[in-house]
C-alpha cells in the first residue's frame, strides 16, 4: 500500500523546482503584506524541518517523534551566541547545526541501540520532553518565558555590510539560507549513502546482508537530519525575535510529520506542500479557536486511512493512471478467462 | 523528615499513581488486545472530564456524591459510544497498516480531539468542587489526608480489581485474553474476533471516560489536559510492560513515588525524575518491569 521507494524527480530536476519556489518566494513581499511576508520566512523554516524529518522517515523508514528537540536547541544555541556572546549570525548559525549534530549523535546513539518502532518514536519523545523540562527550569535561558527581544542580526563581509532588520531583508535571508539547506538535503537523497538508506528502509534484514552498515547509517542520518533541524530552529531565533520552552515540546515535534503525512511521505516535496498547505490551514482558522486542529487532524486521519501517499500522491494518481495495476488486472482477467 | 512528611508524600504519590492507572488501564488493554498505541486516549478522556462537568453543571452543580458518581458514570457510556464510533470508522482501517501510521493516525485523532474540546467549551479553565462528602481531610497526627485523594486512591484500587476479576475470572474476559495471545487460532475456533475488538475499544473508552469524570475535580479543566495525561499513561505502561493491566498498576505506583520522592530531593526539576525513569526503562528494558521480551 505504502510506495517504498523514494520518489524525487532527478536531481537537476527537483534543483529547477528549488530554484523556481526561491524566485517566486522573492516576489512575496512585493505582492503581500507584512503579516503574510512572515508567515511566508515560517513556511520556508518549517518547510526544511518537515524536510529534515523525512530524511528519517520517508527515506530511511525512521520514525521520531522528538525532532523538536533539535529545532529548540537549534533556536535557543542561536539565540545565546548571537544575543549573550556577541557571536556573528552566520557563525552561531554553524554553531547551532553543530549543536543539533552533537544531541542528535548523543540521543542516537543510545535510542538507536536500543529501540525500533513505536518504541524508538516513544523513546525520542521522552528525550525531547527532559529537554523541554530542562529549558523551562534553567535560569539563563529565561525558563518558561524564554528568551524574547532577539535582535536581527547584520552580515558583514570586510567593507560590506547588510542590515538584516532592515525592511524585508532577513526575509530574503532566509529564503537563500533554506534554499541551502533544501538542495544540501536533496544532494544526500541521491548520494550512495541515501540509496543505501532506502534499502534499509524496505528490507532492514536484506540490507545488513549485502554489508550496509545499518545502524551506523541510521545514526549517520539521524545526526544529519539533527544538523538540518536545528539550522531551521536556529533561523526561527531572529525571524520569530523570542524562543520560548513551547519550541521542544513534544507538539512541536508533531509538526514536520503533519507536513509529511499530508504531502506525501514517499514524495521529496511532499513535506513542503504539507507546510504549505497546513499554514494555510492555520491562516484561514486563526478566528475560530479549535478549528486549525480540528481540520489539521481530521485531513490527517483521511491521509493515514485512505489516502497515505499524501497530496502529491493522489496528484500523481490523477495525472498518471497507474499502468502497473492496469497490467496486473489485464493479467488477472486473463488468467480467469 | 518527619513520620508526617512521608505520609503525606506516600499519599500525593499514590493519588498520582492511581489517577494516572485510572487513565492508563483502558490504554494499555486496548494496546495489549489490538496492538494499537491510541494517543487519542488522553483525548477522549478530557471529553470524559468536560463531558462530566457539563453534567454536574446541568444537574446542579457537582456538590452531591450521587451527581458525582453519576456524572462519571455517563461520561464512561459517552465515551464508550465515541469509541464505537471511531472503531467503526478509524481502527478497523488500520488493520494491515505499518506501525508508524497507526501512531500517527491516533494522533490525528487527539488532534480532533482537542479541537472538538475547544470549540464546545472554549479555551476558558474550569475547575469543579468536589462533592461536599469528599471535601476536606482527616488529620491523622500531624499528617494531612484530603478526603479526594484516598477516594481516587480506592477508585483507582477498585478499577484495577475489577479488570483482573473481568480479564482472569470470566468468560468474555478470558476471550479477550486469548484473543491477545493469537488471534488467528482464536479465530480458528471460532471466535468473532472483530466483535471482541470492538468491545475491547468500548471497555478500554469506557474507562478513559470514566477516568475523566472521576478526576475532574481532582484536576484543572483545559484544552491541555489530553497531552498532559497520555504522556504521563504512556510512561506508567511503558515501565509496566505495555499490555498487562499489574503492569500498568505496578508502574504507576513506582513512577508515582520515583516522581514524589524526585521532587523532595531536586524540587528544581518537577517532572524530570518521570521523563528520567521513563527513559532508562525503555532503554535497559523495553519490554517493561513485567511485560515478556518481544521486541
């Protein structure tokens, strides 16, 4: 029922559609208005967090429901170098993937160890949530209020500078920075280590066999997809201008699978249409308490029960009737004659 | 420490662990019988509290015993009503599907949960009194017994016997166990397993819903009520071994005095000693305290 398969077109391809969404995202603030541009900059941000997330998931048949614990250490690392340490922008942004790489390989490599499953997806929920706990009660990073007042950072290169909280500028930043980060995910997709991972995926047993190192692959993408979590977190700091406990809780953790799910887990650009289409969701709810989770479960449960290759799935259902089940009833009708 | 300290620790931990079994029971029969983990358990057990306090609100308010039990009472069939409801249209469809989406699906459903409870009753707290009988404490020494706590306690006590009783001592019970074991010899000899499966997803809502009605005024009523509580059942069945019902009972207990006992010696840290315990279990035991190896 589930395509096993990860499905990207090929790679220069997927780098067209890249390079098409970051033209039409620079339009943004020229058609829209303020309110808008922001929910726009989320878009990008969580759309590399659902991205990231589907590294584990729809590529490497992982299934955590943690993730929020590298956004949140992503966003608060962002948020102490940049505001307590003076720590330039673009460098705290390196720091703080290499926060997320280092938790990522820590959690890792015990819950990798030791778990598979559910319990795997348990096991990182309740390491996301002593995160949590451990934020909300330390002092210096301002417990359960967080840290607010994050000022925008300026980019210097020798005599070259650019304000970024000036106008739409560190709008624009983030659209370059995700745009990275998106083709630095799609490039591990179609590296060796990504196809061996989708043989982990289908047959973990199989691939162990044929000498994949499986548990050390995971790990490997695990951290990765931490790195990458946590960059996104880390450019929530300034755009967002506060982090707060609520980044690590295991709700947020919810989140990239929602984008996921919706999109289409088995699709490279299907936990980006799910950002996309769940803020929009969001945005036309936010009048009516209850509603946004309302339809956000309820699109949810139709994807999980009758539709689970997502958006893109039943797009690729309509566009291209399957003519590998055609062949299969052609045979079958066959057979009974 | 005083003799009365350690009382009133013991007292707030078994309220704990007995409020959060009351919660964690119907989990973890429905997780042992379909293999199913429901996040939305905690969701339909927050329906059960609001659903009890509209009751007692419509009745006149949750000042007499009988309203109180009640209350608690409907909230159970309501809720076992719903569980029908989404056993027909959610659980049977994810017979056959991988693990993962199972877990995701549920989560949908605490989703919907949560947004059904916030569009009928709003974002407003709500707290309710306890029925005048259960208002107040006796004072043994110098240590203080609230009256509500030792009702949950036994409550607790009471849902915890009558499960065994039902699961080891009677018929249908004893089906739904073997239908636990193998379901496909079960259904070899006859049995209508998928007519056991929903009355297991009844029995197992029932008791979230009694659950809520029997702590809504042991608790604050908010839209957060649901995540709070499945984190909390998921770790008590998880330490028991998930499936069996001692386990839950026992892990409950354990969590609830490793929580109580955390929080006198690092009162900085509430919650950390649970999230703590609940980790090295699942890393040194996965299986749970009283669950048999399987994974």
């Amino acid at each position: 029922m589930h395509t096993s398969r990860f499905l990207g077109g090929g790679q220069r391809r997927d780098h067209l559609i890249l390079l098409a969404l970051m033209l039409a995202a620079l339009c943004v603030p020229g058609v829209l208005n303020r309110g808008l541009v922001f929910i726009a900059g989320m878009v990008w941000i969580n759309a590399v967090f659902g991205l990231s997330f589907n590294l584990l998931f729809g590529l490497s048949g992982v299934l955590s429901f943690g993730q929020a614990m590298f956004f949140a250490a992503g966003a608060y690392a962002a948020a102490v170098l940049t505001q307590q340490m003076a720590v330039p922008f673009v460098a705290a942004l390196l720091l703080a993937a290499l926060v997320g790489a280092v938790l990522a390989a820590l959690v890792g490599v015990v819950a990798l160890r030791r778990s598979e499953g559910v319990y795997f997806a348990i096991l990182t929920l309740a390491f996301a949530e002593l995160l949590h706990l451990l934020i909300a009660n330390t002092a210096f990073l301002g417990r359960n209020d967080g840290l607010a007042g994050l000022a925008r950072p300026s980019l210097g290169f020798g005599s070259w500078r650019v304000d970024l909280a000036a106008g739409d500028n560190f709008y624009y930043f983030i659209v370059l920075a995700c745009g990275l980060l998106i083709a630095f995910i799609r490039w591990i997709v179609d590296t060796p280590f990504g196809r061996a991972l989708q043989a982990i995926k289908q047959d973990p047993e199989r691939a162990e066999f044929l000498g994949i190192p499986v548990r050390l692959h995971r790990l490997v993408i695990f951290v990765l997809a931490g790195a990458t979590t946590a960059a996104a977190g880390a450019l929530i700091a300034p755009w967002a201008q506060i982090v707060t406990p609520e980044l690590a809780h295991w709700s947020n953790s919810t989140n990239p699978i929602l984008y996921t799910l919706l999109g289409g887990s088995a699709y490279f650009w299907g936990p980006v249409l799910g950002a996309v289409v769940l803020s929009a969701v969001f945005y036309l709810t936010r009048t009516l308490v209850g509603m946004s989770d309302m339809v956000t479960g309820l699109l949810l449960l139709v994807v999980v029960v009758s539709l689970p290759g997502g958006i893109l799935g039943l797009l690729a259902r309509w566009t291209r009737p399957a003519p590998a089940v055609r062949a299969r009833v052609a045979i079958e009708t066959e057979g009974s004659r | 420490m005083q003799a009365a300290d350690i009382v009133t620790l013991l007292v707030n931990s078994l309220t704990w662990a007995m409020a959060t079994f009351l919660v964690a029971a119907g989990l973890t029969l429905v997780f042992g019988t379909l293999h199913i983990l429901n996040f939305s358990h905690g969701g339909f057990f927050m329906i059960g509290a609001y659903a009890a306090y509209s009751i007692a609100d419509a009745l006149g308010g949750s000042g007499s015993m009988a309203v109180y039990l009640f209350g608690s009472l409907a909230a159970g069939v309501l809720v076992a009503l719903l569980g029908l409801v989404v056993d027909r249209l959610v659980l049977r469809r994810l017979a056959g599907v991988e693990d993962a989406y199972v877990l995701i699906a549920t989560y949908a459903l605490l989703l919907v949960c949560e947004g059904s409870t916030k569009l009928l009753w709003g974002l407003n707290y709500h707290s309710v009194m306890p029925p005048a009988v259960l208002d107040g404490a006796w004072i043994a020494g110098n240590a203080v017994l609230p009256k509500l706590s030792l009702f949950i306690v036994a409550a607790g006590v009471v849902v915890f016997v009558g499960l065994e009783y039902f699961l080891n001592r009677t018929g249908p019970g004893r089906l739904v166990k073997a239908i636990a074991a193998d379901p496909w010899m079960a259904r070899l000899l006859g049995v209508n397993v998928r007519l056991v499966y929903t009355a297991t997803v009844a029995i197992g809502f029932a008791l979230a819903g009694l659950a809520g009605g029997l702590l809504v005024s042991n608790q604050t009523l908010s839209p957060t009520l649901a995540s709070a509580f499945v984190i909390q059942a998921f770790g008590v069945i998880i330490i028991g071994g998930m499936g069996s019902i001692s386990g839950a009972f026992l892990g409950a207990i354990l969590l609830g005095l490793i929580d109580a006992f955390g929080q006198w010696v690092l009162p900085g840290l509430p919650g950390l000693p649970f999230f703590v315990a609940m980790t090295l279990i699942l890393l040194l035991r996965p299986q749970g305290l009283m669950g048999k190896a399987k994974h």
